[in-house]
C-alpha cells in the first residue's frame, strides 16, 4: 500500500506536473460531485449532529455519540479537514482507501472501487488507510478469547500502521528526489535554488501531509463508530457490550488525534499513543 499511495499520489501532483497539466487532470475528475457530496456528509458533518443515517452500539454509546455532537475543539477541527477536502486539489486520491478496498495475493495488491476517486488532500487516503488499521486493532480485544488473546496480532497491526507510514514516507521523498528537476512546478528551481532551502520545503511538506493524515483518519475512524457505514472488525462483535467498550476506546483516541494531530512528529509517537490509552 505504501507503494500505491507514494506512486499514484506523487505522479498526480504539482511535484511531477506542470500546473496546466495539472488543472486539466482536475477538470476530468470534477463531475464526481455527488460522491464527494456524500463523502463530505457521511465523514464532516453527519457524525456531528442529529442525522437519520448515524447509528451506534445503543445506549452503550448514546452519551459518547453525544459528546461528540457537544464539543467544540473537535468541531473545529473538523470544519477546517471538511474546508480542506473541499477545496484542496492536490492529487489523485482514491476517496474510499480502507482496507476492504484492498485485494491481495501472494503475488500482486490490487485497490478496487475506484468510484469515489476525485482531485482533493493526499492525506485523506493515507489517512483513512491508517486509521482502518487503528480501528482493527481496538476491535481485536472483543474478538479476544481463552485461545487466542489476539496480542500477536494487535502488535502485528501497530508494526504495520508504522510501516506503512514510514515506507510511505520513504518511497514519496524517493520519486521526489528523483524527479527534483523535471518539470513539476510545485517548487521551481529558479527559486527553491539550494539544498537548504529544498530540504527545508520538503520537511514541511512531508510534516504538514502527516498531520493532515492524522486529522482525516480520526474523522473516519469517528464516522465508523458513530456515523453510517461501520466496520466489521467491531459489527462482527456479538456482545454489544464488549463491543462498545472497544468501539469507546477508539472513539476517545480517535478525538484525542483530531483535536492533538499537530503534537506528534513521528508515527511511532501515534503508535505509543494507542498503546498508552489501551494499557
């Protein structure tokens, strides 16, 4: 996955594209209107208000769906990712990058259902990939039995949230620096004319998609659990009981990263995070 996201996120970005080049790789993908409108709902606003279409582990979770129609910071926060989504062309995102999207094999990983796809945040698909892997390891406490306490397999998925970041990391600053001098116009030679300076612009950049990433994988990991379209790793939970006392653990991370994205600075940060709330 980090290879998908690192190639099909650069390759359709002013780091690779001229800005004509670019506007009309854009142009070809606006129609998409009405899925994008239904992403903006489903992920920025219905979770945050009295909506038909939320539903929760009720009433476990009535008051936690509660607090988050209450709170403020986290409002916030979410108008400015829902501004970004809207408004930010930056790449080719495929709009719906969790891990059911995703076939593999032995041999090759294929991503599937490419309808949402449209111009807009590279962040929100690394983002609502590593937050599908959040969700899973929260989930895995309820599926927990005398055979089997699942620990070798949360710790199995930390191992690839933090992968799949840092190889994300890694294999995007690669192309980077491998076509610094092609015809992207993002950061023109003429200008971004040393290696500090260059170095310093990359760092930025890298630092600002990692937060975004952050941002938009809590608000999809909040849309799971208190919004419409839930995950099977918590619906395949048969005692709601059990399954609210995860789905409350992701839930309180999951705000917890929204509103605090900007305080962490490296993915192993997150990862100590999680296995901080659920110690």
């Amino acid at each position: 996955m980090s290879e998908y996201m690192a190639r099909t996120l650069f390759f359709t970005s002013l780091l690779y594209r001229t800005t004509t080049e670019h506007k009309r790789a854009v142009a070809e993908f606006c129609g998409n209107v009405e899925l994008c409108r239904l992403t903006e709902q489903v992920v920025f606003s219905d979770p945050y208000k009295v909506s038909e279409y939320n539903h929760w582990t009720s009433p476990y979770l009535d008051r936690d769906a509660e607090a988050v129609r209450n709170d403020n910071i986290l409002k916030l926060e979410v108008a400015e990712l829902k501004s970004m989504f809207c408004e930010r062309a930056q790449a080719l995102i495929h709009g719906d990058l969790h891990t059911g999207s995703v076939m593999v094999t032995h041999d090759s990983t294929q991503v599937i259902d490419p309808e949402f796809a449209y111009y807009g945040p590279m962040g929100f698909d690394v983002g609502a990939f590593l937050g599908n892997l959040i969700l899973a390891f929260f989930a895995q406490d309820g599926h927990a039995d005398e055979g089997n306490d699942r620990k070798a397999y949360k710790e199995w998925i930390l191992r690839t949230l933090e992968d799949t970041w840092n190889l994300f990391h890694k294999k995007f600053t690669a192309l980077w620096d491998e076509h610094k001098d092609g015809s992207g116009e993002a950061y023109l030679p003429a200008i971004y004319n040393n290696s500090e300076l260059q170095l310093l612009v990359k760092q930025k950049f890298m630092k600002d998609l990692f937060h975004d990433s952050l941002g938009f994988g809590a608000a999809k990991m909040i849309r799971r659990i208190v919004g419409v379209a839930h995950v099977a790793d918590f619906e395949s939970i048969t005692d709601a009981s059990k399954r609210a006392v995860c789905e409350r653990r992701a839930l309180d991370f999951a705000k917890v990263l929204l509103k605090e994205r900007r305080k962490f600075q490296a993915i192993t940060e997150v990862v100590l995070a999680i296995q901080k709330l659920h110690a």
